[in-house]
C-alpha cells in the first residue's frame, strides 16, 4: 500500500486476499427518481467480451530463510535508530512480520485464442501456482509465461482442446476523457462483475513507478479487480484496470489503468522471450528544479539532470558528465525524468542514438550505444554516524563534519574520495527542504570539489554572497545526486 498523506488516500493494488471476506451492505432504497433517465445499455458489449475475461486465483510461497534473520534491521536502519536516540528522539524498529504460504485472487483476460492471458505482476509474477477459472466456470492450471515489475504486467499461458474466446487491445492513444468504458473483473472475489463509467482523465502519475501514465476512470474497480480489461464500446482493451485512490479499499470512483499503448509492447516480449528487454544509458537522473536551473544557468525549462554516470556504461564511453542536463534523446525531447527513462527504455540494446546535453551554459550532441537493463549494475549501500566535531552553516540549516577513517571505512569510500559530512540538517531549514540529511557527504560545490567542511563553508559562503543557490554533489548509500539549496535571507 502507498499513501498520499498530502491527500489522506491510498493507493491500493487491487489482488485480493481470500482470508479477508468482503463486507456485504444491503442498499435501502429512500425514493423513486422523478423522471426516468436514459441509460446506455451495455448489455450486448459485456455478452460479447466476458467470455474471455478469467478469475485469477495465485498461491505464494513462503520466502526461504530465518525470520529472526529477516527481522533484523538494516545498517542504515540501524544508524538511524542510534541518530535518533543521541539526539533525544527514541524511537522503536518496526519489526517484519514472518513469512508464510498466501493465497490471492485477481482478474486476467484472454488475448489470444491459444490460451495467452494477461494479468498484473502483482496478481500473478511471484506465484507458486496459478488456477484460472473461466466464465463458463472451467477450472484450468495456468502457466507463468513471464512478469514484468516496472510496468505490473504478467502473462500466464492456459491449454484447452480447442480455441479459447479472446479479447482484442485498442488504441489507448486516442481514449478521451469523458468517453464511455466498461470494467469487467473480479471484485472482492466475487466473480465475474461488470461495472461502467467514463475516462476521467489520462497521463495520471500516482508515483508507483517512472512508466505511470494512467488512465482514469470512474468506473466501479475494487480489490480483485487487478489485471482486469477495461474495454472501450467497440468491445476492445484500451486499459489493464491497475490501482486505485480510496481511503477505505473501496470504491469511490478513482480507478486507475495500464494504457494499452505501454501494455502491448510488455505482452508481446514477455509471450515471446518470458522478459521485456529495454535500452540503457547508465546514468542516475534527477529533477531539474527551479533552483538548479538557476544555478546550471538554464534559462528554458526541461531535462534531466545527471547526477551520476555508471562505471563502463554507455552514457561514461558516449562522454556523458556528471551534471549534464539531457534535453533530447534522438528525436524524443526529455520533459523530466519519467520522460527520459521511457525514451531510453523504449529503444533496443545495442542501438545507437544522438543526446543533446547542456554543459557549461551551452548545448552539445554525444552519440551513445546504449545498453541493456537486464545486465546487472553496481549497487552499493552504506552506514555513517555523525562527528561530533561540526561547523554550524546556519544560513542554510546544515552543520558539517570532517570524513573521518572510521567513518570512511563504514561508507565504503576509496582513499582519493573526500568531502564534507553533514552532520546535522535543521528542521524546516533550506537544507532539510531540499532533502539533505545526517550522513550525507558533500563532494562537491558548483565545480569545485570538495576536501572538507572549511571547503565547503567557503564555497557556500561564496553562493550567499552571490545571491544564487548553492549546487551541492552529494554522496548517499553508494550514489550521488545535486541539490541546490539557497541560503536564507
């Protein structure tokens, strides 16, 4: 479950527990209306396509391990829990619960008369076995062709002795708000259940992931409803019914789906090769924000900023730098980061494309080839705890500290590496509303690297003077991104 504070809702993947029994409200009818309204009758559309439309039931595993072992809490966790605790604010680890076999059910369709059935990667892509029952009420053991977590999409394979009834994607790319659409699915485990509605809105971001671009629909989809089509009146597949916003895992008419547009792509590598193959740059991106623009002297809005390029990536050999903005990838132009992940992912490995980068106040074109996401990449994490020996910033709300051995050793940092350690972020400063936090390490100011935290108080001291925010290089658990920060007034 992810929650909006900001809005008191939640977004709920939408598989059903079958341990938890739905709850069943006898509706008490107050009143007749007082005058009949014409109703779209939608009876011969769901007579069409229900026959392809399949309740997923999943059994899951219990993860192998020692639950003692699972409940242990992180390094980083860990540090945290003795920062807190020094500075007076005690707090407890949450502990994990154990592990054991779940039971699931959710929805999937039939896309392909030789039993090829779409569903969500959190239906069906960890399951231990799959049953899928028909709507004729046939019960057939289903096989796990390939899932794909970035997009919540899965593909399982059914056989029969003869054609199974099939559904037919659309044209997600020409859905418009305010046109009808009808959601068939498996509410609460109920079964096979139509509800309908209308296209409240497209290119939602609920924040589950860089390919959000939702389709909104105020059509009824609650729990088991996953993985289940969402058709347009010509009977064909414009969405994958997905999440939705409710503060009670109900319905209240904010249900979001996969657009066909990214589905097909995902149904069509994971039926042919069981995983979906995308391109990579190599290179960790952020928001260009208001700030950095700024302090980058990026006078048009856009792009990506590069906060880090890989080890031996296609973005280090094409020339790529750190604190480059990426503005275009061939002939896509990049927006923000969601927007540069989806024109890299959606190019083959090994192709070769033209990237236009601001540096220096002006724009330059590299040529990269670009790799393959499914190649692992380097990850690393780290711990920290503050020195207790820190210069105060208070224009910025930051104390820092010297990258002492011990402290060097724990992060994982090479000798020929240095900086300044943060080593306390005021609450509600401009530090802490830019993300800083205790453990950071500062490597860099604008272009000038940094050795230590006499460095870094120049430089930022420089910055206050100028009137412009500060671009600091930061290093956190085995990675680094910039932040502007402006100093206060």
């Amino acid at each position: 479950m992810k929650r909006f504070t900001s809005r008191a809702l939640a977004v709920l993947a939408l598989s059903t527990a079958l341990s938890a029994p739905a709850l069943v409200v006898p509706m008490v009818v107050t009143g007749a209306p007082a005058r009949a309204q014409i109703v779209q009758d939608f009876s011969e559309l769901a007579a069409r396509v229900a026959p392809a439309v399949v309740n997923v039931a999943v059994t899951v595993e219990p993860v192998a391990g020692d639950d003692e072992t699972r409940m242990q809490a992180s390094p980083l966790e860990e540090f945290m829990r003795r920062f807190e605790e020094q500075q007076g604010r005690r707090g407890q680890m949450p502990r994990r619960p154990g592990t054991r076999k779940s039971q699931g059910v959710g929805t999937g369709f039939i896309v392909d008369p030789s039993g090829i059935i779409v569903t969500n990667n959190h239906v069906a892509g960890k399951a231990s076995s799959i049953t899928v029952t028909m709507a004729d009420g046939r019960k057939l053991k289903a096989k796990l062709l390939g899932a794909d977590e970035k997009t919540d999409l899965a593909v399982l394979k059914i056989d029969g002795d003869k054609p199974f009834p099939h559904v037919e994607f659309g044209d997600a790319t020409k859905v418009k708000v305010g046109q009808a659409v009808m959601a068939v699915g498996n509410p609460f485990g109920l079964g096979g259940t139509v509800t309908t509605g209308i296209v409240s809105a497209r290119g939602r971001d609920i924040q589950s992931g860089p390919f959000d671009d939702y389709i909104q629909t105020d059509a009824a989809i609650n729990r088991g409803n996953s993985g289940g089509p969402l058709f347009n009146m010509d009977g064909k597949v414009i969405g994958i019914n997905t999440a939705i916003f409710s503060p009670s895992g109900g319905s209240i008419g904010l249900g979001f789906a996969i657009p066909s547009s990214i589905a097909m792509p995902v149904v069509a590598q994971l039926k042919e090769s069981g995983k979906v193959s995308r391109g990579l740059l190599g290179v960790q991106i952020q928001t260009v924000t208001e700030e950095i623009a700024e302090a980058l002297g990026l006078k048009s809005g856009g792009g990506a900023l590069v906060a880090e390029v890989q080890p031996d990536s296609a973005a280090l050999k094409a020339g790529v730098r750190e604190g480059d903005v990426i503005r275009s990838v061939g002939d896509t132009e990049v927006a923000g980061v969601r927007e540069l992940i989806r024109a890299v992912s959606a190019i083959k490995p090994g192709s070769d494309v033209k990237l236009v980068v601001w540096r220096d106040g002006k724009e330059m074109t590299l040529n990269a080839r670009l790799g393959d996401q499914s190649t692992p990449t380097r990850t690393a994490k780290a711990e920290t705890k503050p020195d207790a020996k820190s210069a105060a910033q208070p224009a910025y709300g930051v104390s820092l500290a010297r990258l002492t051995p011990e402290i060097r050793q724990q992060l994982g940092i090479k000798e020929e590496v240095s900086g300044a350690l943060v080593g306390q972020v005021e609450p509600g400063s401009p530090a802490d509303e830019q993300g800083l936090r205790t453990g950071d390490l500062i490597v860099q100011i604008g272009k000038t690297p940094i050795d230590g935290p006499q460095a870094a108080a120049e430089k930022l001291a420089e910055a206050k003077k100028a009137g412009k925010p500060a671009l600091l290089k930061v290093y956190r658990e085995g990675a680094t991104r910039f932040v502007a920060v402006s100093a206060r007034a």
